[in-house]
C-alpha cells in the first residue's frame, strides 16, 4: 500500500467526514453508559500541515483552512472547528488531527477507542501519540479483520460495551474493489453487534458508480441508512475526485437534521462552480 493521508489531510473530505464523526460521537455522549468507537484505517493520527506531504497538494488551503474566514457558520462546522484549533498554538493551525485522535479528544474517562493500521511506519506514528492514553488500543493489523471477533462485540474485562461506532474509512487503493469487501464486513459486523452505528467514507468519482454499492447498503439489515454528500466540483469534472460522502447505518435520532444545515454550507465554502450537496435515505429508519 502506497497510500499517505499526509498529502490529504485537512481537505474538503475530511471537512465533512470529520463534521459527521464528531456529531456521531457527540450523539453517543448524551448517555451516560460508555461506548466503543473503532476506527477501521486510522492512519497516523496527526498531521502537520506545513510538511512535506501537505505542501506538495495544499489540499488543506482548499478545505479546513478557507472555513476558518467563513462567517455565521451552523453549530457543528462551530464544533468542528474548535476540536481541530485544540491540537495548535492559539491563532495558528499548524497540525490537523486524523480521527482517531478528534474521537479520543471527544471521549470520556468511561470511553474506549480501538484504533487499527495496517502500515507499519502510520501504526507506530499511532502509538507514539496514545502512549499514554489508556482509553486508546492501537493495533497494527488489518481493520477489517478487526471488525470480526477479534474486536466486534466489544467488551471491557467481561462486560459487554453494548453502544458505540465503527468508522469505515479505507484508502480506496483497490478501487471498485473496496466496495463487495465493506459490504461483507458490514453485514457480518451488524449480525454480532447489531446496536452500533456504522460510519463509511467513500470518495465520488462518478455518481453513477456507487449506485451499486448504495443497494447493497439499503439491503443490510439496519435500522436505516442515509448517505451526506459534498461534492466540491460538477459531476462531470475531468479531475478524478468530484466529493465524498458518508454512509451512516444506524445513525442516531435526528442526526440527519443536525447534518442539513450543514452540507449546503460546506458546499458554498469549499466548493467551485457547480458544486452540489445530498442527503439521503437509503434505508428509511425502521
């Protein structure tokens, strides 16, 4: 795998991934009992926007940084932003955190994050940073696999954690690929713990692509599903990535309301001529 979130970190993708990750986990923290969070692909979990990497696209000049001079913005872009200006200087935003480390900034002392990365150089950069969290497991391996008994359904000592999240957020290297092996993992996570919510990123190239994939999401065995799409450029852009999207099963009550205020913000924020914003229900809520 040649893939680094480095040279990603900060842009439009994250902007709404990380907006949706937060409200997530902000959702969860209305109960007092304590929750699981996994994050499939955690990569390294900071950033350093003035870095190599980062410089060489500037894709962070394009996402988080043109939000940070936009005015009236809705209470969860608010949110988004404080969490991301917590990791630098007062006035200054040198590094961006990946979302491992937004979730692990949101939990609480009674919270648990398993985060997984199967690159060794990004899975030892992980442990360095939770060193000293003991709320945070870092496990260099496939996240995938995590997903199956191996983590799923979490437990801390003997007790069952019965509420939490599982991010889905690979690096789409397979392509079209990526897409039967979510579905399975998702299917079969669902069967072992059927409460959580489950959160998956996945870029827009061509809309019409994912049609496919978005069936096979409405047929899981859910309680709903809904995706919230930013796509920052027209559909029919020559340059290869067009937006993102999450694809959110379970999601909490109301979220997609919180979310609707938001998308078209982002989209006259971040985007360029002919840029438009969705949300949708795949799966109505049961």
């Amino acid at each position: 795998m040649n893939y680094r979130h480095a040279f990603h970190a900060g842009n439009h993708a994250d902007v709404l991934k990380h907006i949706v990750l937060l409200a997530l986990v902000d959702a969860l923290k209305r109960k007092d009992t304590p929750f699981f969070v996994l994050d499939t692909h955690a990569g390294r979990g900071r950033y350093l926007l003035g870095g190599a990497e980062s410089r060489k696209t500037s894709e962070a000049d394009e996402g988080v940084f043109r939000l940070l001079d936009a005015p009236h913005l809705p209470a969860l872009v608010e949110a988004y932003l404080r969490a991301v200006q917590a990791n630098n200087p007062v006035g200054a935003l040198v590094a961006y955190p990946g979302s491992p480390l937004l979730v692990a900034q949101a939990m609480r002392d009674q919270d648990r994050l398993a985060a997984c990365e199967l690159q060794p150089e990004e899975a030892a950069a992980l442990k360095d940073l939770f060193a000293h969290d003991p709320r945070v497991a870092v496990h260099a391996r496939d996240g995938y696999g995590a997903m199956k008994k191996a983590l799923l359904p979490p437990r801390a000592g003997t007790q069952r954690i019965a509420r939490g999240l599982v991010l889905i957020d690979p690096p789409y290297e397979a392509q079209d690929a990526e897409y039967p092996q979510i579905i399975a993992a998702l299917r079969d996570a669902l069967e072992r713990w059927p409460a959580a919510t489950y959160a998956v990123w996945y870029p827009i190239k061509q809309r019409r692509t994912l049609q496919p994939f978005f069936r096979k999401a409405a047929a899981l065995p859910s309680r709903g599903a809904f995706v919230a799409e930013l796509q920052v450029r027209p559909d029919d852009s020559p340059l290869r990535l067009t937006g993102s999207g999450m694809l959110v099963l379970n999601p909490p009550w109301q979220l997609e309301h919180a979310l609707a205020p938001v998308l078209p913000v982002l989209a006259a924020a971040l985007g360029e001529a002919g840029a438009s914003q969705r949300l949708e229900w795949l799966r109505p809520p049961a």
